[in-house]
C-alpha cells in the first residue's frame, strides 16, 4: 500500500504543477501582449544629459562593437561615455583608445580606478566612475551591451516629468517620479550547446517572468543589468552606489532601494543585446548555479515561485508517474504547445531574437535542464564567479580562499 500511496501522491502533485504551469505560460502570454500595447505609445519629448559609465575588465572580441553602437546615437541631449579600469594594463584599455580615435567629437574618457571599495569590483569601478560624471542622469550597463541609435532616446524619455495636476490621473493620487528605467534584453549565443541554451533560456524563459511581474506587481522593483539609468536625485537619496559595493545582484538591490525609496522603476519598450559568451559545459553550469542561487538569496519567496514556471518539465514527470494516462498525455500536449507560444510570443515578437526560431528543438531539453539548475539553487549558497569562489549571504559576497576546483 505504501509504494501506491507515494506513486499516487507523486501523480497528483505533478498534475496540479503541470496544471499551474500551465496557467503560468497563459499569464505571461497576456503581460507579453500588455507590454506589447504599452510599447506602442508616444515618448514624451525629454532628452536630459546624461553620463554613461562602463566598468571594464578584460577584453572580448565584440566588445569594440558594443561601444561603438553607444557612439552611434540618434539622441538630441548631451551625453559622455565614461569607461572604467582598475589597472592601466587591463586589455579593455587599447579597445577605449580606439574607440577615442574613432569619434573624436564624443566625450569619452577613460578613467583609472585603482580602489577595490569591495567583493563586487564592477561596483567598485563605478563608484570610481560616478565621481567623474558630469551629468544630473548616469546610465550603466555592462560592457557587453549593444545598442540600437534610439536607445538613449527612448530610455530617458522616461525621466520626464510626471503630469501636472491638470493632467492627474482621476484618483488624484500624485505619480510617484521615476527614479530608474531599466530595459529587455536578448542574447547573442556563440557556437557552444551552452552559449545556446542560455540564450534561449533569457529569451523564452527569463523575461518572460520579468514582463509578468510588472504586470502583477503594477510595476518592476528591481533593475536589469542590461540598463540601469538613474537620476542623481534618486541616487542620492538611498546613499549613492557605495552600499552596493558586496552584492553580487547589484542591478536587483539598486532597483529595489530606489523603489522603497518612492520612487518608480520604467520599464523602456528598447530591447538591447548582450553576447553570451562559448562556455563549456562546466562554465555554463558555474554561471546558472550562480544566478539561481543569487535570485534565491534576493528573493527566497520569489525562487520557490519559480516552481510554477517549469510547466512543460512537470507535465512530462504527470506522463512518467501516471503511467502515460490520457489526462498526462493532454496535459503535455497542452503545456507543450503553451510553451511554444510564450516563446514565441517573447522571444521573436517583443525581443525579436532572430535565433528563437531555429532552436525551438532545444527548448525541451533547455526546460529538463534548467529545472535541474533551479533544484541546485537549493543546494547550497557557495558561487563561482570568475575563477574565484565565493559565499552568497543576504545579497553580499565573502570570498572563500583559494581558486575555484
């Protein structure tokens, strides 16, 4: 009787996950197409200065490509480029010189930042930075980023002052100011299974659950690192940058602190591109276990939701526990054609990911494996994080002695 009761409680468990899974993929369809609808509205007309920081470490071979689509923007304000190294000899060095000689008419400077403030050295390199710019508005993002020629257009539209009270809302309740506009983003994989599937993951997967919180939560209250644009006012209101200086998610904690302190997170309608770099499989596992466990400690609530999410992976283990019955069989053709959809809907239509399409094969193997990384999130709160290991607590780093096995 035993061995019958678990294998029928194993049933019944992965039918209503598969079942909400389901309803999972329909609600981020309806924020997708939410979006979609937000996306087509008019910018206001508001082009503030603003200073773009860029924390450097290393160089790869699409990083010059990157810079050089920031040089190349369609936007009617003032803007600087500020790049930051924490030595003279760091390799990034040659590709800013280039790209100096390149566009001699834009402020781009390049700034030595000698300090380690903390465990986080991007952080570190642009408090460094922020000391330089000149601008009332800073715009970070990594290093990796490219950009479309509206870019800054459409993302610092969002600054605008909020509606006078002539234009208030109805409720007469004030706009709450935004504080940070932050952005989509897909990758750009590069040959290895590993690249691949986490591209495939951020563009069918990731933001997808990024579009439904904002419509459930009525708004982000965290920031992506593909974008992180703030106003002074804002920054300096939570204590600039410096408190960051130990957290690993940095984008998550300055989005929040920014939102406790009153102010809105925008969502921009401008998708960017990140490169996602040729792991190995090794590598690949390393930099997924490190995001599970990092949304984990930001958000413990947030990560055991997630169980809802691997929709397609539950109904498969419904075919297996219950001995491939026609309820399972329907359920996983439902879940299956679902999930098609959401990536479709996300991944082609709102990123437009041109690489979507082409590897729809591996999304079911994608799925399999990422509920296997999500699982190991559980396990233990130890990172690799280049080449060093390091302990996750409360969102800040401790480094572990000795190189990562």
């Amino acid at each position: 009787m035993m061995p019958h009761a678990l294998a029928l409680a194993v049933e019944i468990l992965t039918t209503v996950l598969a079942v909400a899974g389901i309803v999972y993929f329909l609600q981020a369809m309806v924020a997708a197409r939410v979006f979609l609808a937000i996306r087509r509205r008019k910018l206001p007309d508001f082009a503030p200065a603003v200073s773009i920081l860029k924390s450097l470490k290393g160089r790869d071979p699409e990083m010059i490509d990157a810079f050089r689509s920031h040089c190349r923007q369609n936007y009617p304000g003032e803007y600087e480029l500020l790049f930051g190294v924490s030595s003279p000899d760091d390799p990034a060095v040659q590709a800013v010189q280039h790209l100096q000689l390149e566009f001699p008419h834009h402020a781009i400077r390049l700034i030595e930042c000698p300090a380690r403030l903390g465990a986080n050295g991007k952080v570190s390199n642009l408090i460094q930075l922020a000391r330089h710019a000149r601008y009332p508005y800073l715009l970070i993002n990594d290093s990796d980023i490219t950009v479309g020629p509206h870019y800054l257009q459409r993302v610092m539209a969002h600054f605008a002052p909020p509606a006078s009270d002539a234009q208030a809302p109805a409720s007469g309740k004030a706009e709450a100011p935004v504080g940070m506009v932050t952005t989509l983003y897909r990758g750009h994989a590069h040959g290895t299974l590993g690249s691949r599937l986490e591209a495939l993951g951020i563009a069918t997967d990731f933001q997808a659950g990024v579009l439904l919180s904002r419509m459930l939560s009525g708004g982000l209250r965290y920031g992506l690192g593909s974008t992180l644009a703030v106003s002074r006012e804002a920054l300096d209101k939570i204590g600039g940058l410096d408190p960051l200086v130990d957290h690993l998610a940095d984008d998550n904690e300055l989005g929040a602190r920014i939102h406790r302190a009153g102010y809105r997170v925008a969502l921009a309608g401008e998708v960017v591109e990140t490169s996602i770099p040729a792991y190995n499989w090794r590598g690949f596992v390393d930099h997924q276990v490190r995001w599970a466990r990092t949304v984990r400690d930001a958000t413990p609530s947030g990560y055991v939701g997630l169980v809802f999410t691997h929709g397609f992976a539950w109904a498969l283990l419904n075919v297996v526990a219950s001995g491939i019955s026609p309820l399972s069989l329907w359920l996983l053709g439902l879940s299956f054609f679902l999930r098609l959809a959401l990536a479709m809907t996300v991944g082609a239509q709102v990123l437009a990911d041109h690489q979507v399409l082409p590897r729809l094969w591996l999304l079911p193997f994608r799925d399999l494996v990422f509920m296997g990384i999500w699982i190991a999130g559980f396990a233990g709160d130890t990172i690799v994080w280049r080449n060093e290991r390091f302990q996750l607590k409360n969102g800040k780093l401790t480094r572990i002695t000795g190189p990562a096995s």
